[in-house]
C-alpha cells in the first residue's frame, strides 16, 4: 500500500494522537480504579483499543 507524499503528515499527527490519547486513557483508567471501577473498565478498554489502533498505523506507515 503506497500513501501519498501529501497525507504522510496527516498519518503521523493520527499516530501520535492514537498513541498518547490511548496512553493517557489508561493512565485515567488506573487513576480511577478505585473510585469507579466500572468507568475505569470501559476507559481502559477504550484506551487499549485506540493505542492498538495506532501501533496498527505504525506498522501501516513502516511499510511504505
């Protein structure tokens, strides 16, 4: 799969805000664990989800 020169930086600003969006959820998943256990399940899920996406976009951008 060949990205044109013109959306590179636009699949580097999604990497990045994947992967420190997802980060940061699960670092707010830990930090509320113990207060709100059930939020912090579906936060940390979602933050799983979205960092995942954006190793996914890593791999995607290597290959090209």
């Amino acid at each position: 799969m060949k990205i044109k020169p013109s959306h590179e930086g636009k699949l580097d600003v999604a990497i990045w805000v994947c992967l420190y969006g997802g980060l940061l959820s699960l670092v707010g998943a830990l930090a509320i664990s113990g207060v709100e256990a059930e939020i912090a399940w579906w936060l940390g899920g979602a933050g799983s989800l979205v960092t995942a996406v954006g190793v996914v976009l890593i791999y995607i951008r290597s290959k090209t």
